[in-house]
C-alpha cells in the first residue's frame, strides 16, 4: 500500500533536508490543498504564507513549566527571528536555547523559556505557525530537558 511505503520515509532525507511523514485525515488533506488553490499556487512551487492554526487536542493536556520546545526551524533562524516569532512576549536572548549539531550547525530545534508556564501556554498558540517559509510545532517542555539537548551532541 502507498501509505505503508510512505510511512516507511519518516525521520529519513529528501535531498539533503530531513523529513517527518506523519498520517493524516482526507479533510486535512484537502484542507492544504484548497488553501494552495486559494493562494493561486499549485503543490510543487512556494509554500502558501500561512498555515493554520489548530489546537492539538493531545497537546492541550501537557503540563506546562514555562519552557516551550520548538521544531521545524529554519536553519538560518536566530535568537532575534524567535523573539519576534514571540513578539507578545517579553523575551531575551537569554531566553532563546537554539540546539546545534557538534560541528556547531543548527538542527531546526530550540527551547523558549517564558516568565511563566500560564505565559507558555498561551505562547502555545503559535502552534504550526510560520517562521519564514517553515511552519513552527511547539511542545511543552523543561529547563531539564533543554539543559540536556544544549549538552547532547547531534
């Protein structure tokens, strides 16, 4: 079956970028694709500027400690395009963790430390939002974990 084989891509390279193939609903389906026609593009040019914002019900239960954990970046984003990606908050470059590989290259990850969990939460909204030309998934997480990812070599 065509979705078994495509399945059997995630977490593999397409090219030199690294790809997720995650299962999805017929709706989300059209949903990418009436919103490309809408933007008068078709599939294999630019992204559409935006993507929807939905709320992941399976997020929406995880406990929130005031650090968020972000993936999908552009490799060229710095602590100042995060900051304003989080224009709503009051953020300092201390707040910004970009994790990078041992040879010192970005890995599209990064942690967010806000001032408070309620703030990450809200913060939470920005869920599957744009940065540049990449949509940005945020995950709750823990100074811990960003503390170990910082200290991990990819």
């Amino acid at each position: 079956m065509q979705v078994d084989f495509a399945l059997q891509k995630n977490r593999q390279n397409m090219g030199r970028r690294y790809i997720e193939v995650f299962r999805s609903k017929k709706q989300e389906y059209y949903h990418a694709v009436a919103a490309e026609v809408a933007e008068g593009k078709s599939l294999d040019r630019e992204p559409a500027p935006s993507f929807p914002a939905t709320k992941s019900p399976e997020k929406e239960h995880l406990e929130h400690t005031g650090v968020l954990k972000l993936r999908g970046l552009p490799f060229s984003a710095s602590k100042r395009d995060i900051i304003e990606f989080f224009k709503e908050s009051d953020l300092t470059h201390e707040n910004v963790h970009i994790v990078v590989h041992s040879d010192g290259r970005a890995t599209g990850e990064a942690y967010v430390e806000f001032r408070s969990p309620a703030e990450s939460k809200i913060a939470m909204g920005k869920d599957k939002m744009m940065l540049g030309s990449r949509y940005i998934e945020l995950f709750p997480s823990s100074r811990e974990e960003a503390v170990r990812a910082a200290a991990k070599p990819k």
